[in-house]
C-alpha cells in the first residue's frame, strides 16, 4: 500500500468553487480499481485549507490515478484556477 498526503490552499473567493471540484474528484477517485482510500478533509477554523489523504493498492495503482481523464481535467487543469497545491508527501503505512 502507498499512501499520499496533499494540502491544497483555495485562493480567496474561490473556497466554495475549490470545495465542489474536490467532492467531484472524490466521487470520481473512489471508483478506480486500485484506490482503497480518497477523503477530502477541510480545516475547522481555516476554512481555505484543504488536506487530502489518499490510500492505493500500490505504485501501479497511483500511476492510474495521476493518469485518469479525472484526475487531468480537476487536478490539473481546473483546482489550479482555485486553489494553490502546497504540499504532496508519499508515505509507507508502517
């Protein structure tokens, strides 16, 4: 299992159009094969700070992601008009 960790910060004015693209992402990505995990988390008091915890089968199963029609449009092509990826950290469950 691989597990990925990212923070996303909306940019002011935009929470609520960044909130909607990661319910959608979220809907989309619990669907592939290889995710075992997707959960949009929003932070209590910053209410512009999103962290997202991902789990995958493995590499393989990642790799499909970060490649899915999905993944292209909201990732890459839309949450960047809204919000800013600040951080993306891989980790191994211990």
């Amino acid at each position: 299992m691989i597990v990925l960790a990212v923070t996303w910060i909306a940019k002011a004015g935009k929470e609520e159009a960044a909130a909607a693209l990661f319910r959608t992402l979220t809907e989309h990505s619990r669907g592939e094969p290889g995710c075992l995990m997707f959960q949009v988390h929003r932070h209590k008091s910053d209410r512009t700070r999103f962290f997202i915890y991902e789990q995958y089968r493995d590499e393989a199963a990642l790799d499909l992601h970060r490649n899915t029609p999905h993944f292209l449009e909201y990732v890459r092509n839309q949450l960047p008009k809204v919000a800013e990826r600040k951080e993306g950290e891989l980790y191994d469950p211990l």
